[in-house]
C-alpha cells in the first residue's frame, strides 16, 4: 500500500489514497494502530484516508493512533488539501472537504516558481464552521446549557474548564505555567472523566497577551501531540468567552503556530497553518 508521511505543525498523520488502495473497513481499526506505531510502523497521529465524495470535492476518512475514528482534525485536513493539489487531484485552489458528514471550505496558498509553475501548497486556511457550545451535543454532562469557566476535579485537583465542540469535543482548561505540566499523568484522566460520554481532547492554556497564547493539547486516543487544529479553534472561542482577548489570536504550539480567528458576528472560526509533506513510500499490508 502507497502513502504519504505528511504534517502540519509536528501534528503528523499518515496519508493514504483511499480511490486507489481498498482497505477492507473491518481492517481498518488494527491497520491504523500498527501503522501508527512509531517503533513497528511508520509512526504518526494516527491514518487519513482520503476518497471520493458525493457531497464534497473530497472525503476525508480520519483514524486516530490507537484505531478509533475520529470526527475532525485541523491539521490533518490541511495536509488533505495540499495532498490533493500537490498530487494533481484537483487544480482548483478552493476546495471542500467533507469529513463524518460535516463539509469545510479550504483556500490554498500555493508557491510557484519559473521552475514549478504550477506550483505546491505552502499554507491553507480553513474555515471550520460555527463552534458547539450547546452542552449536550459537545457532550459534556453539565447542569446548564453551557460549560464556561466551570469547576471540574480530576485526580483530587479543582481545575476550570469551559467545554467547546469543532465537530470533536474540546475541554480547555487555562492555567500558568502549562510547560511544566504531567501531562502523561493527568491527559488521560481528563479525556476519560465521567462527564465526557465520548471522551474529550483537553487543552492547556496560558495566557501571553491579547493577542497570543500558549498551549499543549492531550488528544482522544493518541495522547500529547506537538499541535492539535481544531484544539486551536476551541482555545480562540474559550478565550473569547472568558474575556482574555481578541476574536483574533496566534497559538503557539509545541510544533509551531496557527493563526485562529473567530468570526462572532458570522459565527465562524478560521485556521490558518502550513501543510508539509515529510515523505512517501510503500508498506506491506497482509
């Protein structure tokens, strides 16, 4: 089976052709974990298949690292668009991508040159749709309609949490000092808490000034990864609803910076972010 090794932000995924390689989807869960595998396999986040759509221009079919799927991811549908016009499956530099039903509208950012002038994707800007706050469809189990700045206990310790949904559920919790955290100690007590019926990604936040934040991310059945793109969205929303700065912010990841806009009067949040390719190659599957 052909891949491609791509990333966006250190957020890596393994990239497959889903028109060209059938994949029998019982299979899938294993495949994805063995592949995912940093020391058996070819090591990443988790797989993105990518496949023909009736709905939009493209379907993208996301696992995460231990087999599960997954409903969105910011970063890897990037890596999806600059796949597919670096590949020659599409010319246009607008495009939609559907994923679990919910479509997106991409605007690629192409570098060209006298020697390429076609060119190849450098950075995209998405546009993610209006935020979950609703408690319910996050789902969050909460007494109101919303969780905002709300108390929460994990492993004996009170934290304050305001609870977002960008086609996954986001938990962001703000604090100081959140390079120093144990995030393997407590990642998996918070993306296994009893008030999250799906599990949760959890966000950590600091605070740097109006304009820009800090952050790592726990991910829903990977674990701690260097960025996490519809983490980022939740972050600008929550942000917003505390108070603690503009509709327009840059977070710096671990693997480096998105840029984050959330849109209140439309109610839409825009990511915008590089897409790299890493490499490709071949893998036996049995």
């Amino acid at each position: 089976m052909k891949f491609t090794k791509m990333q966006g932000c250190g957020n890596d995924y393994i990239y497959v052709d889903g028109a060209r390689e059938t994949v029998a989807e019982e299979k899938k869960p294993e495949l994805v974990k063995r592949l995912s595998d940093r020391h058996f396999g070819i090591g990443g986040d988790g797989v993105i298949f990518i496949n023909p759509s009736d709905t939009a221009d493209f379907e993208m079919e996301m696992y995460n690292a231990d087999g599960s799927r997954a409903e969105m991811c910011g970063n890897g549908i990037r890596c999806v668009a600059k796949y597919v016009y670096d590949k020659g499956l599409t010319d246009r530099e607008r495009i939609t991508v559907v994923s679990c039903g919910k479509v997106k509208t991409l605007e690629l950012s192409v570098e060209r040159s006298e020697e390429d002038p076609r060119g190849k994707v450098v950075s995209v800007r998405v546009n993610m749709g209006s935020p979950i706050l609703a408690s319910e469809e996050i789902p969050v189990k909460a007494e109101g309609s919303r969780v905002v700045d709300e108390p929460i206990v994990v492993d004996g310790a009170e934290y304050r949490m305001t609870c977002v949904s960008m086609g996954n559920p986001h938990a962001v919790i703000f604090a100081e000092g959140v390079a120093e955290l144990d995030l393997e100690k407590i990642g998996p007590k918070f993306e296994n808490h009893e008030r999250f019926p799906k599990r949760t990604n959890t966000e950590f936040v600091e605070i740097l000034d109006k304009k820009t934040v800090r952050m790592r991310v726990w991910e829903r059945g990977t674990g701690e990864t260097l960025a996490c793109g519809t983490g980022c969205c939740a972050v600008a929303v929550a942000c917003v609803l505390n108070g603690l700065t503009e509709e327009e912010i840059t977070v710096k990841l671990l693997g480096g910076e998105l840029q984050i806009k959330w849109d209140r009067e439309a109610d839409l949040v825009y990511m915008t972010g590089p897409a790299t390719t890493v490499f490709e190659g071949e893998v036996l599957v049995e």
